[in-house]
C-alpha cells in the first residue's frame, strides 16, 4: 500500500493545492477530509490557472476516483459551479464523489456566519471567509445536522429544515434582527440538489479502505493548516475542523496504522488572511514587497494576505502535532533579492524569558517578541533551478538551516507556481 497526506503547516495557502495535484498524477484516490469551500487552491498548468475550492485539488491529473469524504462540509451549490467551471474548459468530473456521511451546509449557515461576524464588531472578527464553514460544523457536533445521504430523502430533509428553521430563524429575528427563512424557499432547491447528486453520493469509508488493502496510491488531501486547527491553532482564531494528519482518520474513516507518508506544506515565510497574532508580521514596506512578489491576495476571498519571516517556532509546533515525514518548502523564488533573510527560533515574552515552543495562550502570543536568526540572502534568479545543487549557497544554506531546526528532511522545494517548478530531492512512490 502506498498512503500519502498533505497538509499545510503554517495559516495556510502554503501551496498545497499544487503539491497535491504533483503527487495526484500517480495516486488512484485522492480525498478531501475536512474544511469546504473556505478553502482556495491554486494550479498552473503552463499558463492556465485553476482555483479549487470544494473538489479536491487532485481533480486535474488522477486519473482514477477523487473523493469528498465525511469530514468535508458540503455546499452543493458551491459545488455544481466548480463542476460547470471545470467541464466549461473541457475537464471531465465524472470521477468526483461526495460521502453519504459528509455535512451539507444549508443557506442558514451562510447567513449565520455573515451575521455573526458583524456583530461580533471589528474587534472580535474572527475574520472568516463567510462561506457558513463553522455554523455547519456547529450543528455536526450538536446532531441536528443535514448529511448527504438526507439530500436523497425528501420526507426526512423536510423534518430536518423543518426543525433547524426553528431555532435558526429565532437566532435571525431576535437577536441579529434580520428577515427569517422560509421551509420553502430552501426545501424545492435541496431535494433537486440531491437529485442531481443522487450517483455521486457513496460511501466513502468502504471504497477507501479497500483500496488501501489493494494496494492502491491513495493521497489525502487537507485544507487550511495547522495555526488554523481547531484544537491546535490561535484559537479561537482558527477554522472548525482539523486540518491535521489526525484529522484524516475521523475526516476520511481510514486508522492511523494505515497512513505512511505524512507530508507538511510551508511557504519559505510566513502568510496569514484573516485576524489574530502573528508573531512574525512585517507589517512595513518589505511586508508589502513580499505580498506583491508572492502575489499575496486570498484565493478564495481575494483579500490581500499578511506577510512575516517564517516562524520556526510554530512550525515546529505543526510538525510535531502531525508528526511529518517529509518537509516542502513552497515559494523559495520570493525571497530571491530580499537581501539578509531571517526565521524566527524562538519569542521573548513580557518578563524578558525567551521560549521555543508554541503556547497555547493565544493574548499572550500577540505580546512576544520574534528572535530571530539571520543569513544572507541571495539575489539569482532560481526559478528554473532543477536540481538542489543549482540553487544558490545561501538558498541551501536557509533550507539546511530549516532541516536542522525541525529535525525533518526537505523532500521537495518549489520554485514557482507552475507544476513543473519544483526540486525533487526524494522519490516517494
Ligand atoms: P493552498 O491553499 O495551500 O493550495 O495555496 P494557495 O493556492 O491558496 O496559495 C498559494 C499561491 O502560491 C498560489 O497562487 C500558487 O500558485 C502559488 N505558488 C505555489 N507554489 C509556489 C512557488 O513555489 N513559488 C511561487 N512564486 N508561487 C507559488
Ligand atoms: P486553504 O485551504 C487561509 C481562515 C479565515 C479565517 C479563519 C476561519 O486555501 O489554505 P472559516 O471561514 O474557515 O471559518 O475562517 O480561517 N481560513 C483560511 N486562511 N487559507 C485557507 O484555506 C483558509 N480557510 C479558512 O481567513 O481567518
Ligand atoms: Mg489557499
């Protein structure tokens, strides 16, 4: 067997959604586990961009199943526009499935996580995409939420709007004093969503699990990062699922004795969209010359991103909680002509005490101090760079550096965003 997972390591938008379609060439599955359409990754092949926010990101090049598993929260809508977008350009998407099991979100998630954010006020935002991820995680973990397999029985799907319109319309009227739902306007279009799904809903565990025990490639794809995870994240300035190797057992209904390569997604610095601390921003001009080289501005809102020296500390931290295997480093290009680079190795608190490991006090974060080490930096363009050796010494050097710290290999070091720009230095299939 040959599992493979990919996760980000930082506030995510790491890249992953271009490693992923790389390993999808030589996986016959690769799966979604956790997050939706918050999500927003990015591929070139040549020039052509494609931006997947629900399908997984391995869409374009597996050539057998991919797979939005339990674990994902499922906007149908969301997801008939990236199918039409994709077949628009000639793709096919027959091979995409969604798991009876997985979560849908309905239009009152939507509208509660818009409601919620604004009367939260600027000060307590927690500055999500509005794409009603948490409202619908929510209700998950509460057990009055609608799953898949409910879109195919419209007696049930009417009892279960029924009820939630209950509680959710109270919510609407009295407190953010906003217009309610009505059962109709929602019910007529989520019967002919199941409809339309009725052949791509399936029971993703089974299928998974067989493959695995057939000795297929199956690569599990996740969304967001670490910093974002629920438990293990700048809570509560996180997302609601856990975009962790871990989360791949519960997300995808797989065990842990059968994931093999455990592979973590970070950019050579430090992005984050949305609020909380950031230890490491460069909130100044060099901040604004790394967003504009790295094209820094959200995938899937288009806000512009925040922009720091990469975190050793946190990502440390991230490694650990996955237990990674195998390192890439993305976007090694951008920090090409920066002059002196730097990568934080530990964080001074208020009383003066410097510590190198990443707590959980979250107000606390926002008070330390970065320390940090640094190295020349190197001016060549390397963009076209091969091979490791072909980078410049001081590119090898900061990756060595990087290897040192975490204690992890660098398997791979991206160099742009097209699928060919990357710098292989282990095999793994
Ligand atoms: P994801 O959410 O982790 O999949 O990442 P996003 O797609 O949101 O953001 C990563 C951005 O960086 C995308 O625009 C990618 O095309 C781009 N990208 C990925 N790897 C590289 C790289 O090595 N160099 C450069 N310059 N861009 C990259
Ligand atoms: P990918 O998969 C970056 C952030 C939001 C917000 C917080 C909560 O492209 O890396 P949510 O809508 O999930 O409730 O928002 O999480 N966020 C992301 N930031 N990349 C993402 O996905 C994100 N998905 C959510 O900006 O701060
Ligand atoms: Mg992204």
């Amino acid at each position: 067997m040959s599992t493979h997972v990919v996760v980000g390591l930082q506030w995510g938008d790491e890249g992953k959604g271009k490693i992923t379609d790389v390993l999808a060439e030589k996986s016959d599955y690769v799966v979604r586990y956790q997050g939706g359409n918050n999500a927003g990754h990015t591929v070139y092949v040549g020039d052509d961009k494609f931006v997947l926010h629900l399908l997984p990101s391995g869409v374009l090049q597996c050539k057998g199943k991919c797979i939005i598993a339990n674990g994902v929260v499922v906007n149908p809508e969301a997801f008939f526009n990236e199918i039409e977008k994709l077949e628009a350009r000639g793709l096919s998407t027959d091979h995409v499935f969604i798991s009876r099991r997985a979560h849908i979100i309905m239009p009152y998630h939507v509208l509660l996580d818009e409601y919620r954010e604004e009367f939260a006020g600027k000060d307590s935002q927690i500055g999500t995409t509005k794409r009603g991820i948490g409202p619908c995680y929510e209700d998950k973990v509460a057990r009055v939420g609608i799953r898949a397999i409910d879109l195919l029985n419209p007696e049930i799907l009417k009892e279960k709007i029924k009820e939630n319109l209950i509680v959710k319309n109270a919510l609407f009227e009295k407190l953010f004093e906003k217009n309610p739902l009505t059962l109709e306007e929602i019910y007529d279009k989520y019967v002919a969503y199941g409809e339309r799904l009725k052949d791509r809903i399936i029971d993703t565990e089974l299928e998974i699990n067989e493959a695995i025990d057939q000795g297929k490639n199956v690569l599990f794809e996740g969304a967001q990062a670490l910093m974002l995870d629920i438990d293990f994240g700048t809570y509560p300035f996180v997302t609601s699922s856990s975009p962790t190797t871990g989360g791949v057992c519960v997300g995808a209904g797989v065990p842990p004795t059968k994931l093999q390569n455990l592979i973590g997604v970070s950019k050579a610095y430090c992005t984050r969209v949305g609020n909380g601390p950031f230890p490491t921003e460069l909130d100044n001009e060099l901040g604004e010359h790394i967003r504009q080289v790295g094209h820094e501005f959200g995938a899937s809102t288009g806000r512009p991103r925040r922009t720091g020296w990469l975190d050793l500390v946190a990502l440390k931290h991230a490694c650990m909680i996955n237990g990674i295997t195998h390192l890439v480093i993305t976007k090694l290009d951008v920090l090409s002509g920066l002059g002196n680079i730097k990568a934080c190795t530990g964080y001074k608190t208020e009383d003066g005490k410097i510590i190198n490991y990443f707590t959980s006090s979250t107000n606390k974060l926002d008070s330390y101090e970065a320390i940090y080490e640094e190295m020349p930096g190197w001016s060549e363009d390397i963009t076209s760079a091969k091979s490791f050796d072909e980078l410049p010494q001081a590119a090898q050097d900061y990756i060595h550096f990087i290897e040192k710290y975490l204690g992890i290999e660098v398997y791979l070091v991206s160099v742009g965003p097209e699928r060919s720009q990357n710098i292989i230095r282990t095999n793994l299939f």
